[in-house]
C-alpha cells in the first residue's frame, strides 16, 4: 500500500470518529517553545533567524503546535482535532529521519478525561487495523501515578520536587535516588551542630531575643530542622520503595493486583492510588497491552496516560497520551484537559 492510500484510509477512520481538520503553524517562535514547554526540546529542534532577527524552528512536534493554534484561535470549547504534516526533529541516532510525515489527532478542552483517554487509543488502533497492519503491540504507562506515589512519600518536600522535577531525566533522576539513599545532599557536620545549639537554647530564657528573634522561635525552627526525615535508613528505604515502583511491568488487566501487592508491601497508604479508571478503560481494546510503570519519561509535558504502538518489526508507528498542563504552559490561564496521538507514516511499511 502506497503512503498516499495510508493516509487517505487513516484520515477516513479520523473524520468517522469526529474529528475535524485543523493545519497548525510550520514555523514557531524557538524561545517561546523552550520558555514554555520545557528545555529538553531544545537539543530536538531545527533552529535559525529570520529576516528580523528573531529566533524561530521549525515545529518539532505537532501537538505543541496544534495547542498554539487553538489558544491562538481564543478557543475555550472542546475541540476534536486531527491534522496532517510533518514534524522536524533532530536525533542522536544519524538512522532516525529529520522530518517525519505524521497524521495525528488531539482533544483538546474536554473534561471526560477516561472517555477521550479511550478514545484516542481506540481510533489510532482502528486506523491501524484499517491500513492492514497486523501483530501490532501496545505498551502503556501512567506518568501521573509516580507523581501520586511521591506525594505519598515521608520524604522532605525539597525531595518531592526534586523527583518530580527530573523523573524526565533518568539518568539524573538515578543520580538522585543514588544521593537520597546516602543523604549525600546533607552534611552530617552541620546536623550535628544543630543539634549542639539546640540543647543549650534550651537552657535560655525563651522570651530573650537574638538577632531580633525570640528564642523560643529559634527553637522552633531548629526543632522542624532537626526532626526533618533525613535519617539515612529511612532515606534508604524510600529509595527502594521508588526502584521497586518503577520495576513493575504485567499485561495491563493485572497492573491493578499488582500495585495493590505493591502498596501492601510497603506499608504505603490504600489511597495511593486511588483511580485506575483510565488504565481499566484502555484494556477494554486488548487485555494483553503492556503495562510499564517506567515508561513515558522521554517527554516533559505528559502528565497522565503514554502509549506506544509497534509493528512485528518492534518499530514504533504511533505514539500518545495526556498532557493537561501544556497549554498552561503555552499561555492559557488555567490548566486545559488535552490528550492526543500521531502514527508516524515513515515507519510503516510502504
């Protein structure tokens, strides 16, 4: 089958389930991409001046330039989108192309998150199946449950954000779980002094001042310093906590009996995590789908579900998923409910 029939087909199933032609921008203002979806597109992007000086890229992605669109559009409705153009990217790899052909679609605006996260896998799929691509596989992570697992976490919240922040970085973020487990961000000279001074204030009237402080108010912060949970077997604990998370890896219908083992085993709330109603959806489509709870962290702006399709080669052919912060990010005044996908006709078979 030739690309123009892929495509003719694809955008059939597309227009079928609802969606509505949209052609985002080509060229994109480069600072404001990396101001407000995050630096790691930077080394991705395609990057010159035009007659004015200023900075533009060509787009490296099209959701990002779909979600430019609709804010410049002053859209506030739920739009069913799907588009058709190319994406230029810079890779590592000198065997992965420039420019991609890709054919996505985006919902953007919606509050049925678990419906149009269904949705969305649903009408790729069934647009793969159209083109007669057969023994697909499908993997599935949830970024937003390592978010839950962290928050529930004893860790200090300087720990918190530190994980949060740099989960997209997995070799830094192993970095970190290397420094949490031996406190190496502390130092041990300056706890203990803490712990020096703190027993002779004690021994000082509490209502003197020093440094126009009273002492009973040193006290108190150095008691919040002091009994902060840093201890180097609990701090070593957490970080095997957070390893063992990111290790699980089933067929999505048992990733529910697996978390629940999981939070037994660690003595962690029952609430952790407390909605799954999405990823019990996605099963609706093949029971057999892969579950990782490591998988999605190559891009920053994903916030809930990522999904990825492969052909009987292992080569990925579409790819997805949620990203309710990134046209915040991108101007508007409140998170947006957004989720979407694109089949990257490059690597189908032609």
């Amino acid at each position: 089958m030739k690309s123009k029939n892929y495509s003719e087909n694809i955008i059939k199933v597309f227009k079928k389930d609802g969606f509505v032609f949209s052609e985002p921008d080509v060229l994109l203002d480069s600072d404001y991409i990396i101001q407000r979806s995050g630096e790691n597109f930077r080394k991705l992007m395609l990057t010159f001046e035009d007659d004015t000086g200023k900075s533009v890229c060509l787009r490296p992605d099209l959701t990002v330039a779909s979600c430019i669109k609709y804010l410049k559009d002053n859209s506030n409705t739920n739009s069913k989108i799907f588009y058709s153009g190319q994406a230029y990217r810079r890779s590592s790899n000198p065997k992965d192309k420039v420019i991609n052909d890709q054919l996505g679609i985006e919902i953007l605006g919606s509050k049925n998150k678990s419906i149009d996260d269904l949705k969305v896998l649903k009408t790729i799929t069934n647009s793969i199946e159209k083109i007669k691509i057969k023994n697909t596989s499908i993997k599935v992570g949830d970024v937003s449950l390592f978010q839950s697992l962290v928050e529930s976490l004893k860790i200090p919240e300087r720990w918190k954000m530190r994980l949060k922040r740099h989960f997209w970085r997995p070799q830094y973020f192993e970095d970190l779980l290397s420094r949490l487990e031996t406190n190496s961000d502390v130092d041990p000279g300056a706890v203990e002094l803490d712990k020096k001074k703190f027993s002779e204030m004690k021994n000082i009237d509490q209502n003197k001042e020093i440094a126009n402080r009273k002492v009973s108010e040193i006290l108190s912060r150095f008691d919040r310093k002091i009994k902060d949970p840093r201890l180097f077997k609990e701090n070593k604990k957490t970080a095997k906590i957070i390893k063992d998370f990111l290790k699980i890896n089933c067929s999505i219908d048992k990733l529910e009996k697996n978390l629940n083992n999981f939070v037994k085993k660690n003595n962690l709330s029952s609430s952790v995590f407390k909605d799954l109603s999405t990823i019990k959806n996605l099963s609706k489509i093949n029971s057999k789908i892969i579950f990782s709870t490591n998988f999605g962290r190559d891009i920053e702006y994903y916030t809930g579900i990522v999904f990825e399709i492969y052909n009987s080669s292992k080569k990925e052919i579409a790819r997805g998923g949620r990203y309710d912060g990134l046209l915040k990010s991108l101007g508007s005044k409140k998170n947006i409910s957004a989720v979407g996908a694109a089949i990257n006709l490059n690597n189908l078979k032609i």
